[in-house]
C-alpha cells in the first residue's frame, strides 16, 4: 500500500486537469494559480505557500521554507514548469521533507510534453 495512496491519487488528479485546461508553456505562478482553483474546486483541503519551520536537532532556526503547497496537512506539492525534472528539484522536496518531518512529496513539472510529470518523493 502506497503512502497517502488516497490524497496522492486526488492531488494527482486535479494537477492533470490543470494541464489538459492550460497545457504547457506558462510560468509556475500561473500552474500554481489554476492548481489552487482546481483542489478548491475538488474539496482537498491545501495551504498554499506556507511558511514551514526548520530545525537543528530539535532546534528552530530563524530560516523557513516555503513549498508551492501542502495539501492535506501532510503532502508537500512543488511546482515546476521546467523541461523535465533535474536533480535539484528532486533534492529540493526531500530537504523540505527532512526538514519538516513530513513523509510525502509530489514534484509537479506542468512544462514537460505530452503531460505533466508528476513524481513522488518519500522520507
């Protein structure tokens, strides 16, 4: 059984609806936009751009991340509209895991073709 199986399976569903409306070739704001529209629009409860804690063995430090979203409580969403997803991104969702001690990522890139991509990133 996949981690979240049920909220993944949702937030997946409304980042495809986004790209078959929109397509590829706008800025991530634009994808965040419509992607905020269309979880409001299914009833998943998100957070867009929340201002996240970091911590030093059981410390807070003064920095903060900021992903694109959490929905669900518990489901970090960032957003790229990039070629395809490099290394980075990936390395991006995962420190925010770590320093968040949430468990599950999705890395949304809307600028790829034919579809989004969409990967699934675990702590």
């Amino acid at each position: 059984m996949l981690l979240f199986e049920q909220e993944s399976f949702a937030i997946r569903g409304a980042a495809f609806e986004v790209y078959r409306e929109m397509g590829s070739g706008f800025l991530e704001l634009v994808y965040q936009e419509c992607l905020e529209k269309e979880l409001s629009l299914r009833g998943i409860p998100f957070v867009s751009q929340p201002k996240l804690g970091i911590y030093y063995k059981d410390e807070p430090l003064h920095q903060l991340y900021q992903p694109d979203l959490v929905c669900y409580e518990q489901v970090i969403v960032e957003l790229k509209a990039v070629k395809s997803i490099a290394p980075e991104h990936r390395a991006q969702v995962l420190n925010y895991l770590k320093a968040t001690n949430l468990k599950l990522g999705l890395l949304v890139n809307f600028g790829s073709h034919p579809k989004a991509q969409i990967e699934r990133l675990i702590l």
